[in-house]
C-alpha cells in the first residue's frame, strides 16, 4: 500500500517493517462486513545515512457502523543512498 501512496523515497534501496504505534481496536468486525483502510502518510524523519523512517496512520473503516474496527501507525525504514 505505501508504494501506491507514494511514500517511498526515491532513493530507498531496500525496505524493512519497523513496526506499530498506539495500535487501537475500538470495534470488532463482525463476519460478512465490508472494510475499508485508509492510509495517511503522517511523518517522514530523516536519520540521516540514507535512512528515513516513515509513519503512516491506517484506519480501517466497517459500512454502517460509526467506530472504525482498527487504527494503528504503521512504522517502515527505508534505506537509500547516503
């Protein structure tokens, strides 16, 4: 999904999940429920080496009910050339 936001850097050679931020679960799901995420780029924070840590915020959204299933920041660290 990040590709599609474009939220990778340019210059990033490889890519790793650097993990999650305030994961919030304030409604279930229940079975046969149609979802949707949407994916918010939040932060870029510049490492410096060619590193770039970038936080995305997702929300995945349940039709017809006012509480989204899951919001959670999503962390990754691009690696490009120095």
């Amino acid at each position: 999904m990040s590709q599609s936001l474009g939220a990778v850097p340019k210059d990033a050679v490889a890519a790793f999940n650097y993990g999650l931020d305030k994961v919030r679960f304030p409604t279930p799901v229940k079975a046969g429920a149609k979802i949707c995420c949407k994916v918010v780029l939040a932060e870029v924070v510049d490492q410096g080496e060619g590193r770039k840590v970038v936080k995305m915020t997702n929300t995945v959204e349940i039709d017809d009910e006012a509480k989204p299933a899951l919001v959670a920041d999503t962390l990754a660290l691009f690696i490009g050339r120095p």
